[in-house]
C-alpha cells in the first residue's frame, strides 16, 4: 500500500529532481511506522481530491510538458478557445491592434511612488515580471514605466549569464537578495529583506507566473511573444494587477501556499457529506470541478471522475475569488486557466455567493464558454437540495465559527501549530492568538514558519526535525511520510512539553479528523 | 420602482421551480395586472433566479474601456450606491438582474457588466449576439476611451444582433474639472452612429435610471406593441426626460 | 565515525564514486577564477583593460576578462538600486558562485567558485550529463575565504592604497602578481567550512603557575631586547599569550598555522639526531632556531633579512619585521619596527638569550601537558564532537577536525553535517539573541547549535536512537563539563 503511494508520487514527479526522490524514499523510513502516508490523521478515505497533494517540490520542477505526460492527459484540458482568443486578440482587425497603433487601449495605473526613494526600496518584497525583451509587465511598487531601465538591467544580467550557456539564479546582499526565474517568454525577478531562502522565493515567482499562465494560458503567451516580441503585455492584464498584489499578500500570509495544501471549514462530517452530495448532484455535462468555499476556507469540492484540481491552481481560485468585490452581487463567468491542469486552454468559471452577504462562495469549473445558463442553474439545483436536507442552516453556523482555538486542543504553552496530512493535501491550524495578531506580528510567525519549512525540505540537507528555542518563541517542526507539523510554544515551553504536545496533538487531530479534513471527497 | 422579493428561493421549497428567462417571451403578458401596492401575485409566469417575479425579460449589456465606470453605473442604478475610492475591476462578465416597471409591466433587465480589458473580449464577444441592448460606456475624463467608441461600435456591428438597442453614455459627468470630452463631441457622435446619447454620472446619479428605463421602455415597446402601432422614439424620450430631470435638479 | 572521503581529494581532481557501477565523476568546488580590479581606472570605452589590476587564471582571453569583470561590474551597480550603501556580496548560477569584496574604495576582489557537480557517463558515446550540486556551497564559508585573502594580503603588504602611493598602479599590480600567484595555489576550496568563517584562535589549555612562567618570560625578553614591540607565544599550533591586536594575531595565526609552521614541521618530526636538523650540531645548550631570517646563524652568507608584516594602530598601520623563533613546541614571535635594520648581532643576541629559556619552557609545557592528559582519563571516543567559537577573544576548539593545515584538513564527520553547522550558524548571524536549534539529520545524526552571549557551540551526536530530551541531556553534560555551564538556554 504505501509502496504504490511512493510509486505514483514519483511518476509525477517525472524523475527531474532526483534528490527529491532519494529524499522520499528516506522518509518511508521514517521511526513512525504508524503514521505512514496514508493513515495519518485528515488522510482521506477513498481517494485524494488534488492531483500529487505533496507536490511542494512540483513549483521548482523544470519541464512542465513531460509531467503532462506522466499525467496521463485527457481531453478535456484542450478547449478549442484558446486560439479563438488569440485570434481575437491578435487579429489584425480586432479594435485593440488597430487602436494601439494609434494610441493604445490602455489604463494608466494608479501607484505612484518615486522609485529612488528610501520608501520605495526598502519595501519587504519587490516583484517585478518583465518579457524576454526586458518590457516591463508587472511591478508591486512604482509603477513599471518608472523602472523600465531597470528592467532593462534585470534582463541585460539574465542574458548576459545565458550567453555563457549558465543560468543566473540568485544575488545577495547584506540584508537583501535578488532572485531571478526565467519562464520563457517571462522572466520573474524578486528582491527580498526576508529571511526565506533562495528556494522559498524562486516558489514564490512561480506562483506569480502561473498566476499571469492563469489569466492568458501559456499557448496564448507563447504565441503573442512569438509574433511579437516586443509586445507590451500589461494591454492584456490589464486590471489584473490587484490579483498579483493580492496572491504577493497571500503568500505572506497563508499557511496553505507555504505548505502546498488547503485548510477546511471545521464542519460536523454529517453536514458536509449533504453539502457534497448536493454539490454533486447538481451536475451538468461541462462541469469539471464543483467548489464550495467561505472566504479562504473549503468547504467542499467535487471534481469530474479521474480530473484532479492542483493545490495551486485551487490557490490561483481561491485568490481571484478573494480579490473580486464584484462576485458579490451578481453571478461572475470568467475565463480561467487552471496552468497545474493544463497550460494551454481556458476553463470557464461560473462564481457566485450564495447570498450576497454570506462568505459561501460557489465556483463551477466549466469546459464550455457558452454554459453559463446551465451552471446558473446548477447552482439553483445545489440550493435547493442544500436547503431540501437542512444542510443550509447548518452550513451557515458552522461559518460563525470558522476557527478554532489553540485553548480547545489543551496544551499549556502551545500558541500555534500547523499540522498537514500529505496524502490528502489538507491542513488545519487554530486562528491566531493574541500574541501575533497584529500585522507585523504575523507575518513574522509566518515568517518563523517559513524558515523552519525551507530547512526541512532543504534540496540537499533536508531534515527530519527542528527545535528552534529563541527568545520570543519556542518552536519545533517534525516531517514524517505521513505529515507535516509545526509547532509554535511560548518561551517557556521546554523540550519536554514539547515532545509529549506532539502525541497529544496528533491524538487531538486524530480525534478531530472527520470535523477538520474533507475525508470522504466525491466526484460526478 | 417595486423593489421587493416576494419569495426568497432558497428558503422556500415549495417555491415554483426557477426557469431561467429565455428571452423575449411575451406571453401572459395580458393577464399582466398593475401591481401597484408593490404586492407580487404568486399567479406571475415567471419568477428569477434572485427570486423576482417578472413579465418580461430582456439583456442588458454594459460595454466600454476598463475604468469608465460601468459597474458603478450598474450599481447606482441597481442599489442606488455610489462604489467610492476602491477601483473595481470585474472579472469576465457579472450577470445581475433589476426589475423594473415599465408601463404596468414587471420588465427584467438581465443586465451583463462586463470587464473591459483586452483578454476579455473573447468571452464578451459570446454573449454579444445574445444581448437585446448595449449600453456603450466611455469617459469624459479620458479621452482614449472616448477615441476607443468607434472601435467599440465595429465590434458591436461585427458580433451583435442586427436589431440591437445600442445607447451611448458618456460618464462621469460630474467631474468638470478632469473633463476632456464635451458633451457636444458625444452629440456628434452618436448622431454620427444614429445612436441615442447622454451624459450620466454614477457619483450624483444623473440620468442613470433614465438610461436603464430608457431602454427597457424601448425593448418593451418593440415586443409589445401591435403592427400598426407607431415606433417608440428612443432618443425624443430621453430629450423630453432629460429637460425634465434638468430643471428639477438645477 | 567515517573520514569524509571529500575532505582530502585535491581541487579540481575527480573522485569516481563508488556507489554505482558506472563511471560516475564527482568534482570538488574548485577555484575558477580570481580578479581584482578599480572601476575607476578606465572608466572610458575601450579602457576597460585598465580597469583590472589582478587576474588569475592569466592566460584568459583579454576579452574574456573584460566581459566577466563587466558582469561584475553590473551586478554592483544594479543592486545599488535596492540598497546604495550595501552593494551584492555574491552571485549565484547555476554553475559557479561569484563573491565580490570592496576592501578599500573602488578595489574590488572576486573570487568565482565552481560549483561541485557530477559527471554522469552516457551510453553511444554521447557526452556525459554534468549535474551541478547548486545548494553545496555556503556563501558565509566563501564570504570569509575571501575576506581572508585581503588580510593575508595586506599583513605582508599594506594596503592597495599605499602600493599606490609608493608606486602607482604598476607596483600594485607587481605586487598583487606577487603575492596572490602564490597564495591562490594555497586555497583549498574544497575543504573549506565553519571555521574558516570563524577564523578563529585555538588557545592551548595551561595552569595557572605555566602561564605566568611564559609571561615572565615574554616581559624578560621585551625587557632585554627593547627593540623588541610584541611578542606573540604559542605551543603546537596553539595560542598562550599575544601582544598584538586581536585582528591583526588572527591573520598572524593563520598564517603561522596554515603556511610557516606546517613548513617547518618535517624536520621538527624528525627528532634531534636526523641530518635533517641542519642548526642543531655544535650547539647542544638549548633547540633554539629561527623559522624566519637566517636558517643558520653560522653560516658567514647568512642574510639578516626577516618578511615584513602591517598590523594596525589607530587609523594607520605600522610596518615590522617578524621574528619567529622556535624551541621544540613552543614558538615565540617578535615583532620589531620595520624602520630598525636588524643586525647580525642582534639575532645572535637574541638567539642566546631566548634560545634557552624558550627551551625550558616547552619542556615545561608539554610535561605540564601530559599531567593534565593523564588526569581528564584515558582518551575515549565520545559519543559527540564539537566546535566551539567565542567571538569576544576569538577562541576557537574543534573535536570535529583532526588536524588543519595549509594543504588539507580533515573532519570527522560527513560534509553534509558540517553544511548543517553553517546553516545553523546563517541563523544565528541573523538574530541577536540567544538561540537553540537542534535538528535531526536524514541519516538520524542530531545536531545541536548553541548561541549564547557571543559563543556559539555546535554539536554532533551519533544517537541515532535518542530522543529531544536525551539529546538535551548529553548536550547539558558536555557544557557542564567542558563549558562551565555558560550556556544558559533550557
């Protein structure tokens, strides 16, 4: 059994990072034989919902067309409106090409801010996502006219390394680095007065990239830069800019970007299998995924029989849904490419609340452009079963309390954990306490949270535990083949308490399971 | 404005089985009955998806560059708020519905915002044919979107249905002291196009409702009227409305 | 515990590995290049030649050269828009690593390090898959080397801005050539690690009444010989007393420890009676002789010449001549100022007054030595290793390393370990404050780090079966017994 879990995980991984492998096979090792993958606590009971939940180490793997292999494709990925959009928005005689030859179609962009100013460079995190022929696309701060030279410069560095058949990766600083991912035809810079390692960052880009893969499609890219290579790409993000700030803001902050995985709305398992059961009735020929969410929570997903939802992708959607007031209201119908399903094509996503006021945000993932009526319905379908069984109501108590404190789990000095089943690519952690709930305090525990995962999954030393005593704060980190888990104490836990707060915790997660994780997930 | 829900579908089971509108259907339209006292007869044919009964459906789309206030032009009218400071960017294309009173009729706009951004137009451009009415937004602060109308009015030639109601808007009227585009330019234009114009502002609220009533007066006009009745004259309506409002306010 | 195999292969010379069959190459990080240059010494196109004042290897192409220190150059410039005062101190590829230096204004020196990389053989004559080991390197360790190599310099050489002086850039660059043509091939890269970040002092453990022997001693002879500035004394590579300046002893240590006593240690082996102890016939009063200035003071062709070395005062620096006279174990140096020529009469002078006295003294020492080996118990293997660092007085102590010297040094312990202390110690750097990391290894090795008021102590145990709270134990036994206890954490 968890043999063939090893063996599927590294087909995905198509053998392009070999110490991750050497790495895995370790960890079956590991002195917890109880708690191999597959039975730790949240693991799911019939089968994952997302495609390689462990897949941290998939955003640093180099070729994407070989995992697509591996996956074993299926149609569905390839909707045939990829080009159609090309063809729209490269067509010689579509308004945008004829009005940009006079004088663009173009929104001037709203953040002003002297780029040689003390303020502006001593941001925490810069980002800066420029074409192959050094034109600025994205920045976070300034506007990318502004640093235009210096994205030029930024280019200049990347070729300039190439042209020895090298690869630059990283420049460090006193109190600074620089990071550069090249995703032809993108190139991704960030520059950090973090922490986090060289790996950590280089996630990080990735995320963006495929963040803008997601609003365009790779084939669309591609096929842009091709033609054009001086293309100005901002014409076609466009307001999309928020969306780069919000995922930037994200990866600051959730815990589910850092460990590749989701958190659950806390849910009695009764009420979620009638959730789940309703969503998966309401079923229509081009529906794909069916997900429930409440604000960064999931509430249920359902998917299309053999179609995984990559925990990024699902990130990519739970951040364009979180960074859109207009859902709200009305029902939303966008074109979305999900780049861990497949760089090429776009699904299409019906996205409405299910009262305006209430957090419950439903998404249906669509192969056909013209389908919005039948998943309008769908959605009608889903609420009426919903309140049918008496789901509703429950569903909008469990949303008072869609957190948990660390004080239930009953362990003295325990401030905060994160615990993540690997095989079903879920985790759960108690809301924040006191102590870190101001800004600045939590990015620093997330930033002590970062540390600590970037040298467990060190690509060369990576380590089974850490216990980290400082003067703030205690922690302690521990992977196994099963799960992950990182463990925040008040200075004046000891190494005792913390050993025996790791069994109580997995007890408490144990007994807790069917509330935290999605253990039964459902397809069409 | 009758602005009540009657019934709220997801609390009520027993509730008639949602049919989304199929367009420009015109019957029961005789049996349609004043509702004056804004109560809603549960006899109505049809009901929507947010739970208002209604006798007649059409789609309404809403159309221009990003930025010229499009969703804020909906929202006034809708909620009768004005989205200060944060700027929205809708994502694709927002579906919501407003049912209005027109001439004893309950008349549902099913009114399409969509985002005006580039990567967009494909998925717009599908919903084109399907729309009965456009309102095409530019604004008066910016003169690219302005520039952009002609472009705008190709593509809606190229994807809509013939006999579309097309209005032009020029937005953000309030703002005189960014204006850049007179009104007389607008004028010009849509004249131009033999289209209807006027100035609207979702800030202060100027001629939004009018625009949306405008419209769905004409739609309704058109479906209902019988062969020899005489055509609705769009544009003289919104005149006539216009002087009217006009000397209320100032 | 197993001898890392990669400690003791040379730079650049492949070790196939033995695990597969296949021919399989591992390479060592090795030194690919090394450059200095000032910007500002042909700020013009087609100047740019003038601008490089160093550059090893020195049959690269001119071009070449140009366009590598260009890169540097940019990468400089680019990350003053993030920072002005805090330009780049490396660059990673995916190949090498480069680590710039700005000693003095404008001077910059880099050093560029390939990375480790293996070598996989491919079937049908195709050429072999170099896969680049990318997270091997540590930038502290490298960051240091460098560093290192300035000092070393400027100990023999003063700055680069007083060669300018002296002689413009033409005696700058003769003397750069000079001096790094030889250092360079000194550097072993590969077996490079956390003590090179400390570039620490081992001090040798002493009683009371010993010591103060050795510092009458130092205060009999700086008495006599007032010539004499400072005295510096150790005893097998290790430090009892210094006059200098912490700074400038350290770069002394580790010259006199890498470079001039392990050249001089083949004779010292060789006992008293070899023919290979050319001083020692005829003078049977004491083992006295210099390592350093005449090899023999017999010899009539004798030169009186001593190297000269820059160590610091306030703002300035003085020039000196070392002396380094060693009896046995013991070796005592004597700095004397530069501007003072030094005469026959005077190094027999000093010959037999220290020659005998330094002769006792470490007869002294290592018998005072074995009394205290005899006491602390018969050597054990422990169940740990350690480094320990101090950065108050710079005093350093490793179980871990066997012995050190300029051509190899040998650790006891798996490189990957010893790349776990230098992740550790990255996470002490960048806190102020008292911390405790232990960590467990994939090959189930504990590593403990501790840091605690300016000390840093880092341990390996072979546990492989103990838990965080015996772990805990063991270490709180080691600092109990080793450490005083001045480690406070938990």
């Amino acid at each position: 059994m968890d043999g063939e879990v090893h063996r599927a995980a590294a087909s995905w991984e198509n053998g392009t990072l070999a110490p991750v492998d050497r790495l895995r096979t370790e960890r079956a090792d590991s002195p917890t034989p109880g708690l191999v993958e597959g039975t730790e606590p949240g693991a799911g009971q019939k089968s994952a919902m997302f495609v390689h939940a462990q897949s941290f180490e998939d955003l640093t793997a180099e070729t994407e067309e070989a995992r697509k292999e591996a996956e074993g494709y299926s149609e569905l990925g390839k909707p045939a409106d990829s080009t159609d959009g090309i063809e729209v928005l490269m067509g010689k005689d579509t308004i945008s090409e004829k009005q940009n030859k006079k004088e663009g179609w173009q929104d001037s962009k709203s953040k002003e801010e002297d780029v040689s100013s003390e303020a502006w460079r001593s941001h925490r995190k810069h980002v800066f996502v420029l074409s192959e022929a050094g034109k600025p696309i994205y920045t976070r701060y300034g506007t990318e006219e502004a640093l235009s030279s210096t994205m030029g410069v930024m280019m200049a560095l990347v070729s300039f390394v190439e042209a020895d058949k090298n690869i630059i990766r990283s420049i460090h600083a006193d109190g600074y680095k620089v990071v550069f991912l090249s995703k032809s035809p993108l190139v991704l810079v960030g520059v950090s007065r973090t922490s986090q390692s060289d790996k950590e960052l280089m996630r990080e880009l990735q995320y963006i990239y495929y963040q803008i893969v997601s609003l365009l499609t790779l084939t669309q890219l591609n096929h842009i830069f091709q033609h054009k290579q001086n293309y100005d790409l901002r014409r076609l993000l466009a307001g999309s800019e928020h969306l780069t700030d919000n995922l930037l803001h994200r990866l600051d902050r959730d815990p589910g970007l850092l460990l590749s995985a989701v958190t659950c709305l806390p849910l009695a398992s009764s009420t979620r299998d009638v959730v789940s059961s309703s969503l998966q009735a309401a079923k229509a020929k081009s529906l794909v995924f069916s997900i429930l969410l409440a604000g960064d929570y999931l509430v249920t997903l359902v998917r299309k029989k053999d179609q995984f939802l990559h925990h990024i992708d699902l990130h990519l959607v739970f951040n364009l849904v979180g960074s859109s007031s207009s859902f709200r209201e009305g029902e939303g119908w966008t074109p979305i490419c999900l780049p861990k399903f497949n760089t090429a094509g776009f699904f299409h996503a019906h996205i409405s609340y299910l009262e305006p006021a209430s957090d419950l945000c439903l998404i249906l993932v669509s192969t056909d452009r013209e389908d919005f009526f039948n998943l309008s319905e769908c959605k009608q379908r889903f609420l009426e079963r919903l309140s049918k069984r008496n789901a509703y109501q429950a569903l909008k108590d469990a949303l008072k309390s869609p957190s948990y404190s660390v004080a239930q789990v009953g362990i003295p000095e325990l401030r905060h954990f994160l615990y993540k089943s690997k095989s079903s690519g879920l985790y759960t952690s108690p809301e924040l306490p006191v102590v870190y709930q101001s800004e600045e305090e939590e990015e620093r525990l997330m930033g002590l949270y970062h540390d600590l995962h970037s040298r467990l999954h060190h690509a060369t030393r990576p380590l089974r535990s850490i216990y980290h005593c400082g003067e703030t704060e205690n922690l302690m980190a521990w992977v196994t083949s099963g799960f992950e888990l990182y463990l925040c104490f008040s200075p004046l836990g000891t190494k005792a308490l913390a050993v025996s707060a790791v069994n109580k915790l997995l007890k408490w997660i144990r007994k807790e399971e069917d509330r935290l994780f999605i253990l039964s997930p459902l397809t069409y | 404005m009758s602005r009540k829900k009657a019934v709220k579908a997801k609390g009520s089971s027993k509730s008639p089985k949602p049919s989304p509108c199929s367009g420009r259907s015109g019957k029961g339209l005789a049996a349609a009955a004043a509702p004056s006292g804004g109560l809603v007869y549960p006899s109505r044919p049809s009901i929507s998806n947010s739970g208002e009964f209604y006798d007649i459906a059409f789609k309404v789309m809403l159309v221009g560059d990003s930025g010229v206030g499009k969703t804020c032009l909906l929202v006034r009218f809708k909620d009768g708020a004005f989205l200060a400071g944060s700027f929205i960017s809708t994502v694709g294309i927002d579906f919501r519905n407003k049912v209005l009173n027109i001439d004893a009729l309950k008349v549902k706009l099913q009114i399409w915002d969509t985002a005006g951004q580039e990567r967009f137009r494909s998925v717009t451009h599908a919903y084109y044919r399907d729309a009965h009415a456009l309102l095409l937004l530019y604004d008066v602060t910016n003169k690219r979107s302005f520039d952009n109308i002609r472009a705008w009015l190709t593509e809606i030639h190229e994807y809509a249905q013939q006999d579309v109601v097309v209005m032009l808007l020029g937005n953000k009227a309030d703002s005189t002291h960014d204006r850049v585009v007179k009104r007389e330019e607008g004028e010009k234009l849509a004249k131009e196009f033999g289209v209807p114009f006027m100035e609207t502002s979702a800030k202060s609220g100027l001629n939004v409702e009018l625009a949306f009533t405008a419209v769905a007066k004409e739609l309704k006009h058109r479906t209902t009227k019988e062969p020899d009745e005489p055509k609705f004259q769009l544009q003289e309506y919104v005149d006539k409305e216009m002087r009217t409002a006009g000397c209320c306010r100032s | 515990y197993e001898v890392s195999a990669a400690g003791v292969c040379c730079a650049g010379i492949s070790v196939p590995r033995m695990a597969t069959g296949m021919q399989e190459k591992q390479y060592t990080p090795s030194l690919l290049s090394f450059f200095i240059y000032n910007p500002s010494f042909g700020p013009r196109e087609g100047e740019e030649e003038k601008k490089i004042l160093f550059y090893h290897p020195c049959d690269v192409e001119k071009n070449e050269k140009i366009r590598n220190v260009g890169l540097c150059e940019a990468i400089v410039q680019f990350t003053r828009t993030f920072c002005p005062t805090k330009p780049a101190k490396s660059l990673h590829t995916q190949k090498n690593r480069q680590f710039f230096f700005e000693p003095e204004d404008n001077f910059w020196i880099v050093m560029v390090v390939r990375n480790p990389m293996i070598e996989k053989p491919n079937k049908d004559g195709k050429p072999p898959t170099i896969e680049y080991q990318e997270e091997e390197i540590l930038d502290t360790v490298y960051g240091a080397v460098l560093r290192q190599c300035y000092s070393m310099y400027k100990l023999f050489n003063g700055t680069f801005g007083r060669a300018m002086e002296a002689g413009g850039v033409e005696l700058l660059t003769q003397k750069l050539e000079k001096f790094f043509y030889r250092y360079l091939q000194t550097l072993h890269l590969q077996s490079c690690d956390l003590l090179d970040v400390f570039g620490g002092i081992s001090f040798f453990p002493l009683d009371k009444m010993t010591y103060l022997k050795i510092q009458s001693f130092v205060n009999r002879v700086e008495e006599s010989l007032s010539l004499v500035k400072y005295t510096a004394f150790l005893y097998n590579d290790q430090l009892i007393w210094s006059g200098l300046e912490q700074d400038d002893m350290r770069i002394l240590y580790k010259y006199l420890t890498t470079s001039l006593f392990p050249r001089h240690s083949e004779p010292e082996l060789a006992g008293r009676d070899s023919p290979l102890r050319p001083e020692v016939a005829g003078n049977l009063l004491h083992y006295g002789r210099f390592l350093t200035g005449p090899a023999n003071l017999k010899d009539p062709e004798a030169k009186f010449r001593f190297p000269k070395i820059f160590v610091n005062k306030e703002d300035s620096y003085e020039e000196l001549h070392l002396i380094v006279y060693k009896a046995m174990s013991a070796a005592a140096c004597f700095m004397i100022s530069a501007s003072v020529e030094l005469t026959r009469e005077f190094c027999e002078q000093l010959d037999s007054l220290v020659g005998p006295q330094l002769t006792l003294l470490a007869s002294d020492i290592c018998e005072q030595f074995n009394i205290n080996r005899r006491i602390s118990g018969p050597d054990k293997e422990p169940q740990f290793k350690f480094i320990y660092f101090n950065h108050m007085n710079l005093a350093e102590k490793s179980t871990i390393h066997m012995r050190k010297t300029a051509s190899v040094s040998l650790t006891s312990v798996h490189p990957d370990l010893m790349k776990i202390l230098g992740d550790i110690n990255c996470d002490f750097a960048r806190v102020d404050e008292d911390e405790e990391i232990i960590v467990k290894a994939m090959t189930d090795y504990w590593v403990v780090g501790k840091k605690s008021d300016q000390r840093e102590l880092y341990v390996i145990l072979n546990q492989k079966n103990a838990n965080l709270i015996e772990v805990n134990e063991e270490v709180k036994r080691l600092c109990a017994t080793q450490f005083n206890n001045i480690f406070f954490l938990d």
